[in-house]
C-alpha cells in the first residue's frame, strides 16, 4: 500500500526557519497537502495543491515539491505553531485512495 | 457560520454495527464531496472514505473496505458511515471533513467537525 514518510520530530527556536518534509513515490504526479494539529483539536489544512495557502493562514506557512519529496517551511516559527503536522496526498493507482504521513511534532522552544 | 457535527459514536462490540452521521450548515453542501478520516488515541490521522457531491465516486482504505459504507442525503445535508462488522482497531475519533472540490480527486480537507468517539470492545 501507499506510504507517506515523515520526521517523527523537529525542533526550532522562536524565530528560525522549521522544515517538514514528507517523502512519497507518487509525489511527482500528485498534490501535497499539510495539515496542522494543535493539542485536543481538529486539524487545520494549512498548504493544499503543493505551495498554496488558505486564507487565513500567516504567510510564514509556505510549501514546496520536488521529485519525491514535499515541504512544509514555517519562517520565523513561533511558538503557537507548535503543533502535529501532517502531509496528505492520494495513490496513483487509479483506485482512489488517500493516505495521510505519520505525523511531525514541530517543538519550538 | 460553516459547521461540521458528528454524532452517533459510543461503545460496541467487536462484530457489531454502528452508523454515524454529520449535519452540515453554512454552505451549499451538494457542491462539495464529503470524507471521514480517523485517528485513534495517541496516533496519527488515517483517511477512511470519501463521497463526490452526486454520490458517483467513492473511495475507501484498504483498512475498511468491505465492511464500512459511506453515503450522503444532500436534501439533509448529512453524510453517513455505516460501519458494519467492527473490530478493536476501529477505535477512534472519526471526523467528518468537507472537501474543497466537487469530486474525490485531489483531497483538499478545508473544514472539519469536532469528531465522535468509536470505541470497539467487549
């Protein structure tokens, strides 16, 4: 079945740049979503089509995809994105399936 | 106010059934597919089913297909999950969650309920 590999962690201080990446074989062909999970609540979708942003979300959230492998960058992370993160995209199979990553814990003390 | 409330969860047996409902407000609900996605306590988040706006399309996880069946009544504004011969690793929080586009393509989750609780166990 399809996997979507990503960092169990990252840890960041205030203010530095924290990269997420996410590694997957259909990548090349299909989207990248993110999603950010605070503590007790409903994920939020932060990035979706790669590298674009919901309204609403800060503009230090960005995304990239290259090859096999996605990103999410926080620039000049803060201390309320500390969070899980997500990645989420879809096989390319042709039978529709979605499979989320592991999940990053982004600590940033 | 765009809202997502799921309800129908609570404690079942293994081998039993349990069907769970989300009520939709705020947009245009037969515009949007519809997904449920789970995540058992302490882990991470696993897509179950989606369902394109007109109910042609529909996806499952290899996890639960055969056994779960999602639906939608777009005159109610409610998607369904009927999920049928259950096991102990079908606990979890299941969230309802809209998706951006009509169809079950390219997955966009930009709204999400608050979930309902599954817990199988005898």
């Amino acid at each position: 079945s399809y996997e979507l590999t990503q960092p169990p962690s990252v840890s960041v201080s205030p203010g530095q740049t924290a990269r997420i990446t996410c590694s997957g074989d259909a990548l090349p062909k299909k989207y990248a979503y993110w999603y950010q999970q605070k503590s007790g609540q409903a994920p939020v979708l932060v990035i979706y089509e790669d590298s674009k942003r919901p309204s609403g979300i800060p503009e230090r959230f960005s995304g990239s995809s290259s090859g096999t492998m996605a990103t999410l960058t926080i620039s000049g992370a803060q201390v309320e994105d500390e969070a899980d993160y997500y990645c989420y995209s879809t096989d390319s199979s042709g039978n529709h399936r979605g499979v989320f990553g592991g999940g990053t814990k982004l600590t940033v003390l | 106010e765009v809202q997502l409330v799921e309800s129908g969860g609570g404690l079942v047996q293994p081998g039993r059934s349990l069907r769970l409902s989300c009520a939709a407000s705020g947009f245009t609900f037969d515009d949007y597919a519809m997904h449920w996605v789970r995540q058992a306590p302490g882990k991470g988040l696993e897509w179950v089913s989606g369902i394109s706006w007109n109910s042609g399309s529909i996806g499952y996880a290899d996890s639960v297909k055969g056994r779960f069946t999602i639906s939608r009544d777009n005159a109610k504004n409610s998607l369904y999950l009927q999920m049928n011969s259950l096991r102990a690793e079908d606990t979890a929080l299941y969230y309802c969650a809209k998706d951006m586009r009509a169809t079950v393509t390219d997955d966009a989750f930009d709204i999400w309920g608050q979930g309902t609780m599954v817990t199988v166990s005898s």
